[in-house]
C-alpha cells in the first residue's frame, strides 16, 4: 500500500505536518480544533466595490414589457 503526502506548514501557528494528498485542510490538527469553535462567516454579507453593470438589453425589455417604448 502506498500513500503519498505533503508536507505543509500551518496557516495559524506555522507548524509543518504531513497531510494526505487527498485532504484538503490547511490548519494542523491543534488549530483546526481550536478554530472549529469560531461561528461560521456571514453568507448574506454584500460584496464591497463596484455595484453590478446593468446591461442595456436588460433596461429595454423591462421597459417593453412594462408598456414604456413606444
């Protein structure tokens, strides 16, 4: 049986361990278990910079179908 790793250093603290290269963690064991107490980020915060174009064809079948163009 052959099984292949990585080394990896930790994200946290700067720990190197051996993680499996079908694992996707990038946190040792120590602070994956201690960051597991975070609540999880917020889904329904809005994005910061610029707000999404509006494309024309959008704005004129809207209108059309409002009655606006003539």
């Amino acid at each position: 049986m052959e099984l292949r790793v990585q080394l990896k250093i930790c994200e946290v603290c700067g720990c190197l361990w051996y993680r499996s290269q079908l694992e996707l963690k990038v946190y040792c064991d120590h602070c994956f278990d201690r960051l597991k107490e975070f609540p999880p980020p917020a889904r329904n915060r809005r994005l910061r910079g610029r707000p999404k174009k509006v494309s024309l064809t959008t704005v004129w079948a809207v209108a059309s179908v409002a009655g606006g163009i003539q």
